[in-house]
C-alpha cells in the first residue's frame, strides 16, 4: 500500500500559497507606468492611414556605419516593438550598434473602414511608399530589407516584384512554403473557414487571434506559465516582474486583421500554397520568386511552433539568387528576438552580414 508523505505535501502547498500571496503583492505594488517597451529614440517620418514609418537614431557605437539604410517589416497579428522588447534585449539596439541606418513599419490599428485592405495595399502601397521614401530621402537607388514571419512573407513578395529597389534581403521565422503540417498552426490554416471568420467579423479582433495561438500550445503558453511565475523564486524582483510584464503586454497588444487580407493570406498561401508554386498574383503580376536576385540571408528558429524549419528553407531553392545563406538557431519563434542568443549572437550575424553586403 502506497504511503502518501502528507507533511511534505502539506509543506510545500502552504509554500506555494505563500509565493501566490508574494506575487499578488508585488503585482500590486508595481507602478504601472514603468511597464514600457519601445524605448529607443526615434522618428516618425511617414504616415499613411493607420501605417507609420519610424527611423531609428544612432546609439554609440564602434562598429562602421553601414551606408545602405534597413527598413524592418513586422507581421500583422502582433506590435513591431518585440525588436525592442526591453534594455538588455533589443534587437534594434543591437543592429544600431552594429552601424546599422534603421527604419521599422508600425502597422497601427485597424478598424472597420480597414476591412476591404488586402496583401496588394499592404505590399505594393505602404511598403513601397516607405522603400521610395528612404531612397529618395537617403540618395540610395536600392535599401537592406528585413522581414520577421508574416513581415518576411511581405518582404519576399515585394523583393520578388521590386527587386531593382532592394540590395539584401533578410528573412526570419518566415513561412514561404505552407505544405508542411508539422505546426499545428499550418494543420489548423488549411481546415479553417476564412470566408466565413471574414464575413463575420470584417476585422478580425486581435483578441479572436490571440486565443487561436494559445491554444496551439495551451499548457506551456498559459497553465505552465503562470504556474511558473508564482513559484518563481524572483516574484518579489520588481525588476524581474517588470520584465514579465512587458512579455504580457505585448502578447495581449494585438491589432485586429484587415479582413480581406487575412481571406488572401489563409486562402492563397496555406491553403492553395500559391506563394512557392508561382501562382499567386498581386496588382495583375504573377510573384516570381526567380525573379529575386539580390543577395538573401534567410534565419529560422529550431524550435519554432509556429513556423517549422520545413516551411522556411525551401527559398532557398525558390528564389533566383546565386548569393545565399542559410541559418538556423537552437531558439523557438519570440526567442529569435528576446532570448540572450538573439543578442549575442543572432543581431550582430546579420549586422555583420548586411554590412558586407552593403559595400
């Protein structure tokens, strides 16, 4: 018969009441006006509708400035500030250390008169807006891109149909090829009803989003997580929750999605996969990915459940360009941008990467 150490359990329940307690008080305690991301200075030196363009000041740095400007391109479902997450892990800082000129897209917020923008508006007006706007206001014919998930979809595409304005282009996490099914989220895209979510909701609230992705993984993403914290023996470092709060914040900062082109992205990409068939057109033209030439640095996460290795690394193979590089991290999909080897060794990779390409 099988003994049951109740003094032990007894102990360590009342151990685990007692970190609760902590926590709720420190959660208590902490001013909300500190939980701030997006810290870097910067400018913001286009707007169109609800899409910004933001130029990054210089920071002090010993590295040579690199001459040919990078324009940073974020997914829709999520803020672009995750580059510049907090102090000690900012990408952005990173990239401006290493003498990278850098410009980022903010998205904003859609609403109801958005619902009819699709992946042409987004592709062939607003980011071809800022591309023209850095060149012309920096005397450069062609710009460094760099595109994260969704935003290195966008970027490929738009490399693909403007290649003589890009010098490099940089892609991370980035789903090219949607056949795979070894991610849930891809498993999920292709038997989802987009034209029905679509028709109901015109913009899809972020929240509807949000709650799709936890429940990709609904233990470690939110049970294990906040189980985690409260038994975490830092619960009382304001700084250490200061830094889990940021997390929060911009996991729950989540535009909505223009409807019309959440439809395309479902329907055309992971559904009828048109992006590496050569299939899929936008503004009457057929994306070509031979059509890409410009040298290409694409970057995965080994441990990404969002986008698996598999849909990813066939651009290499797609794409017409003889110059080409391939890297993959131990990492899962956000520790590409917060985790400390995204900071010692991912940022400064590709900063060394575009400076040799931008001579």
């Amino acid at each position: 018969m099988m003994t049951v150490p109740y003094e032990k359990t007894m102990q360590e329940t009342i151990e685990f009441q007692s970190n609760i307690l902590k926590g709720v008080k420190a959660l208590m305690n902490m001013p909300r006006n500190e939980i701030k991301s997006d810290l870097l200075d910067k400018d913001e030196v286009l707007s169109i509708g609800k899409m910004k363009l933001y130029h990054y000041k210089p920071v002090p740095s010993k590295a040579k400035k690199v001459s040919v400007p990078l324009m940073i391109t974020y997914a829709l479902v999520n803020k672009q500030y995750m580059m510049d997450i907090q102090p000690d892990r900012s990408v952005i800082k990173a990239f401006l250390e290493a003498g990278l000129d850098v410009y980022i897209i903010d998205w904003g917020y859609p609403t109801a008169e958005d619902k009819f923008m699709t992946m042409d508006d987004h592709i062939n007006w607003y980011m071809d807006a800022c591309v023209d706007y850095i060149r012309k206001t920096t005397g450069h014919d062609k710009i460094n891109l760099l595109g994260v998930c969704q935003g290195g979809t966008f970027s490929t595409i738009y490399t693909a149909l403007h290649q003589d304005k890009v010098n490099a282009l940089v892609t991370m996490v980035t789903p090219i090829d949607f056949s795979p099914n070894d991610a849930l989220l891809f498993a999920w895209s292709k038997s989802m009803d987009g034209d029905a979510l679509v028709d109901a909701y015109g913009v899809v609230p972020g929240d509807v989003m949000n709650v799709a992705y936890l429940l990709l993984k609904p233990f470690s993403l939110s049970l294990d997580k906040y189980i985690g914290l409260a038994t975490n023996k830092q619960i009382e470092d304001p700084e250490f929750l200061t830094n889990f709060l940021r997390m929060e914040k911009w996991i729950f900062d989540s535009p909505g999605q223009e409807g019309e082109t959440l439809r395309q992205f479902i329907n055309d990409l992971y559904k009828d996969n048109k992006l590496i068939k050569g299939e899929l057109e936008l503004g009457g033209k057929r994306v070509d990915l031979k059509n890409l030439t410009c040298p290409l640095f694409a970057i995965c996460a080994e441990y990404d459940h969002l986008v698996p290795l598999s849909a990813s690394k066939p651009l290499l193979d797609a794409v017409g360009s003889q110059d080409k590089t391939f890297t993959s991290f131990p990492v899962g999909h956000i520790g590409m941008y917060v985790s400390s080897r995204s900071q010692k060794e991912i940022a400064p990779q590709i900063g060394q990467w575009l400076a040799s390409k931008s001579k």
